[in-house]
C-alpha cells in the first residue's frame, strides 16, 4: 500500500528491515523540512512569531500522540530520543526511586536489549533481583506463566507487547489487570507493536510505555515516554537544565517545572517531535486497522510460500506479527543475508538485541525480515525465489 | 585451488577449528564485530616469543571463519615480530597500499572482497584480535 508516498520505495530495493527503522514518507520529509527553512526557532521562547509558531507545532504533535495512543493528558506524554531512553527513564528515574534490596523485576528472555540492560543495572544499585516468565513451546508469554512467576516481591513486570525476534504479541492487557490486582506496575515496550496496531493505554492500563518514532515512519532521535500522569509526578528526571527549571537560586532551591517539561531538559528535538507528529498523521489517514489487517495478510502469503522452501527454518511460523525469523540449514544467517544483498534485498542477520534469547530458544542466529504496509506481494516473490535455490546461495555467498 | 575454494575449504573444514578446553598456556582472545554478528575465540600458544600453538571456535560468517583459520595458519612458529609484520603487510592489503605479496600466502584470497565494504570488517575482525593481544604483551 502507499507505495507512491515514499521517495525511497523510488530506490532500487526490497526493504525487509523494518523492525530496524522505516523508511519516511514525503509528507514527514516536508515538514522536517519546513521546520528548517520557515520557522527554524528554538521551542518555550514566544517573544517572537516564528518561536511561537514551534511550541504551537510542537505541542500539537503531543496532542497527536497523546490521542494516538489514547492518553487521558497530554502531559502524560513525553518527547524522548527513543525506546531506549524511555526505557531508561522508567527504570531509573521512576523505580530508582521505589525499589528496594530483595525486589524483583519480571521481563523474558526474549525481550530487547533496550528492555533488558536498564533493569541489569537498576538491580546491580539496588541489591534487587531480575526474575524471567517462563515461555510455552512457542516461547509465548501467557498469563499462567506471568501468575506463576509473581511472588510477593515482584514490583514490575516489563514486557515487550511484540518482541523483535519472535514477534509474538503478548496479552499485556490480560496481564495489567492482573497485575494491578497485585500491586505491581506494568512497563510496556511498544516499540515494536505502537507501529502496527492500534495502541490505546487507557484500554490496556498500561503503566507506563515506551516507543520510537523512526520505527513508525518519523524521523531518527525521536521517541515517546508515556506515564501514568500521577506516576510521572513522581518521577525523577534524569536531566537537569534549562527548560525544566522553574527557578533557581542554591542547591537546596530548586524548583521545577510541571509535567511534561520538567522532564524534557534542554532544547528537545524540536524537527523529530513534529516530524513524528506529521508521520502518526500518516498512519492516521491510513488507518491502524488497515495497516494491521493487511500486514497479517501479508506474512501469512510469505509464510506460505516459505514454509515450502525444505531447507529453511522458520523459527516463528505462528506469530502473527510481520516480523518472521529463519535459517537457511547449514548457511551462516549473516552469509545468507551478504548473498541477498547482492540482489538488493535488506534482511537482517543477527542476534538482534536479544542476546539472552539464545538461552531460550537454542538458536544462536537468525534471519530476520519485518514487514511494513508499503511491502508487497511482489518484494515477497523475489526473496522466496532468490532463497529457493540452495546451491545458488552457497555459491553466491562470497 | 581458485579463491572460492580456499575460503570454503577454511570455512567448512579447518583444521584450526574445534572445540577444546585450553590449559593456562593459552590465552584467549574473543573477537566481536561491533556492526555484524560474527563472534569467535582464538587461542594462542606462545612459547619463548613463538606462536606455538592455536585454535579458534565461535560462530562468525564464511568470510571472517576462514579468514581466521588462515591467520592461525600463516603465523603459527613465527615470533611476535614476525607476527606483526604479518598482520601489517595484510592490513595493507585490505587498505590498498602496497604489500608483500608473497608474506601473505593463502590471505591473498581477500584482496577483491574486502572491497565490499563491510565484508573487509569480517576478513580483519580476527587480525584485530590478535593484535590487540600482542600490542598488550
Ligand atoms: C522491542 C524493542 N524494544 C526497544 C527497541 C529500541 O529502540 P530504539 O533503538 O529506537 O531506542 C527496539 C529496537 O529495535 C525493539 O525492537
């Protein structure tokens, strides 16, 4: 779909790395571009037109996010440089707070990096411990496997609500409501669903959510911290400067200023938050449900035609996202991945950030393509008829 | 042998790959790519400045495994300086400056690949390595 949007489908390519980034539609590269050449001030300093004219944008594109994702505020929403620092946020600047020696933090060994390491370090400071959801035979997340690893410790569960590799989606709503039953908070990873199905936190009670912009047709550098408003209250920001201070006069005097600012010290990423505005408008006029319905079509075409292919390994057949991991038997994923290139097709070869995933699935590598809405039938035929032909890869390869 | 054949004869049956469990004679060296997924651990034996002795295992793509085995193979019984010169005279190669063509031997086999841009990062990845570990010495 909307191929016609996007001046890099103009490139002589098959993209299937959108699990990586996305590439960005005209109407995105317009307003960044409009940005810099019509009004390209700094945001909070309304003494002039063109300044005012940023905070109006920029604040209309939380607006857009905020109702994107069903937020009751919009100061529940905060501008960030990605996932990764949302995550970051989350486990510091909120739960730094709270946790104490001996409290666990729930995740899976299929979560991303991102999702991983900022909780590695929050229990090294805190002497607390990492505890992980056992998986089905799909390495699936159900609401069993989360009852059975609750103790009376647990503070948060943080889960990806679809993971890179694996692409499953998880019943992060199922598991709020229990969780909340329980006293304990939710952390949802969206940066791998917010892109490709409808979000609304109200619905799923999420606590807290992190995504990216660059990975739903927005700019790089861009992403989304979402909080409850009352729990962002009580986060502590992990910068510190100019835009979120109310005053200032010693150490023991600080005043800060009220959500969401207090959280984005210094000049934010003024082009990033309106070009993430622009590219949500986007998949608006698309439609969520549209681009959900058609990339579920989508995947089940490749899977069908993959799954005939006898030396191929689909790790995830079942998954239902756009995201499907393989090996070809006996090829090295990234050699295969080199051999694709040659043609101009982009997988990804790799581990992709779910280094602990190798402890859970057996598998050390894989190849990875993820789909998105502008991907078509025809990119589909091309890399199943450049992968049907073994003796070719093997020989091609160098 | 023509290139393919040498690079997939490293690749698919070195002698220099296998799983061991080293004594303390052997250091290791674990080599990642920052930028791809190869990942492998050569261990090295040197006795009186002589590379004695070396092995590798790990999971890497064709071009870094045989790149590798090749290394391990045109350094064994030659001494650290030696060594060095070795691992020069091939980073100029990969570079496109002038090399001895004859020091290289079978490490030839890279001089068209490495002009793939990132296919240069695999054949270099386990010389990175193992100069890290005499520039420590
Ligand atoms: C599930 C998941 N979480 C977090 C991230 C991190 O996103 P970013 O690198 O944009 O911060 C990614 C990116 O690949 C991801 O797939």
């Amino acid at each position: 779909m909307n191929i016609e949007d996007f001046p890099m489908l103009r490139e002589d390519l098959i993209y299937l790395d959108n699990g990586a980034t996305t590439f960005k539609p005209q109407c995105v590269i317009d307003k960044i571009t409009e940005y810099y050449t019509k009004y390209s001030a700094n945001a909070h300093r309304g003494d002039y037109d063109i300044s005012y004219k940023v905070d109006q944008e920029y604040e209309n594109s939380r607006e857009i996010v905020r109702k994107f994702i069903n937020a009751r505020f919009k100061e529940e929403i905060i501008f960030t440089s990605g996932a990764t620092e949302s995550l970051n946020m989350i486990a510091n600047g909120f739960f730094g707070k709270f946790i104490e020696p001996d409290d666990e933090i729930l995740i899976t060994q299929t979560e991303h990096a991102s999702n991983v390491l900022p909780w590695f370090r929050l229990v090294n400071e805190k002497q607390a411990k990492i505890n992980y959801i056992p998986l089905d035979d799909n390495h699936y997340v159900t609401l069993e496997n989360v009852k059975k690893a609750v103790t009376p410790k647990t503070k948060v569960i943080s889960l990806a609500s679809i993971t890179n590799v694996i692409g499953d989606e998880r019943p992060i709503k199922e598991i709020c409501e229990f969780a909340h039953q329980n006293n304990i908070f939710v952390v949802m990873d969206g940066a791998q669903s917010v892109p490709h199905r409808k979000t609304d936190v109200i619905d799923l009670d999420v606590d807290f959510l992190a995504f990216s912009g660059h990975k739903m047709c927005g700019p790089t550098g861009i992403g989304v911290l979402y909080g409850k408003k009352e729990l962002l209250e009580e986060m502590e920001p992990q910068n510190y400067g100019g835009g979120m201070n109310e005053s200032f006069d010693n150490p023991n005097e600080i005043y800060l200023k009220e959500l969401p600012t207090r959280l984005e010290a210094g000049t934010p990423n003024i082009a990033g938050a309106i070009g993430l505005g622009q590219a949500i408008k986007y998949l608006d006029s698309i439609g969520m449900k549209k681009i959900e319905a058609y990339e579920k079509k989508l995947r089940r075409y490749a899977i069908e035609k993959l799954i005939n292919i006898p030396y191929l390994d689909i790790i995830n057949i079942e998954s239902d996202s756009g995201i499907i991991s393989f090996n070809v038997d006996g090829v090295f994923s990234q050699d295969v991945a080199y051999y694709l290139n040659k043609y101009k097709v982009c997988v990804r070869a790799g581990n992709h950030c779910a280094k602990i995933l190798n402890q859970e699935t057996g598998v050390l590598n894989s190849l990875r393509i993820s789909l998105y809405f502008y991907n078509t039938e025809s990119d589909i035929d091309s890399l199943v008829e450049l992968l049907s032909n073994k003796e070719k890869i093997v020989e091609e390869m160098l | 042998m023509d290139n393919r054949n040498i690079i997939m004869n490293h690749y698919t049956s070195s002698p220099y790959k296998k799983d061991f469990n080293p004594d303390l004679n052997y250091q290791k060296i674990e080599t990642k790519s920052d930028s791809c997924i190869d990942h492998l651990n050569i261990y090295v034996k040197f006795e009186n400045n002589i590379l004695k002795d070396a092995y590798f295992n790990g999971e890497a793509c064709a071009i870094a495994t045989s790149s590798c085995s090749i290394l391990l193979k045109n350094c064994l019984n030659k001494t650290v300086s030696e060594i060095v010169e070795y691992i020069k005279n091939f980073d100029n190669m990969v570079n496109g400056k002038d090399f001895n063509l004859e020091e290289l031997k079978e490490a030839i086999v890279f001089k068209e690949i490495v002009r793939q841009g990132h296919r240069k990062t695999c054949a270099y990845l386990p010389y990175q390595g193992l100069k890290k570990l005499i520039d420590k010495r």
